[in-house]
C-alpha cells in the first residue's frame, strides 16, 4: 500500500461517522469482553477507562458481580 494509501486510511479511521442517529467521533470500536471483576465499582473503571481512552464506540458484553469473589488488584 503507497504512503499516501496509508494517510487516507489513518485519516478515515479517526474521523466522525454516522450511524442512523448514532453519531461516533471515530471509526475505533472496543469489541465486548466477558469479565468478572469481583465488584461493581471496578467494572464501572473498566469501561470508563475504556471510553476515555478515545475509541468512539465501547461495546458491552455480559458481566457478573460476585460478592463472595476475593480482590485482586
């Protein structure tokens, strides 16, 4: 792919799109992930630290909160 191919397609992936009436601000999706992570709060971080990160869509997959799960971070 030329140089020039390469700056047309960077350029396509980090401009807005449209989806019916969904607007993104980049073409970057974070596909869903199945995760237990032991408790609300830290599945609440793992998304926000997702979508702050500057992909335009953050997809989400089934989670389950354990009460009795030990932490481990």
């Amino acid at each position: 792919m030329s140089e020039d191919m390469n700056d047309r397609a960077a350029r396509s992936v980090f401009s807005p799109v449209k989806i019916g009436t969904l607007e993104l601000k980049n073409r970057l999706v974070f596909a869903p992930v199945a995760l237990t992570l032991g408790s609300r709060e830290r599945w609440e971080d793992f998304i926000a630290t997702r979508a702050h990160g500057g992909v335009g869509l953050v997809m989400l997959a089934s989670g389950m909160i354990m009460r009795d799960l030990p932490d481990t971070a």
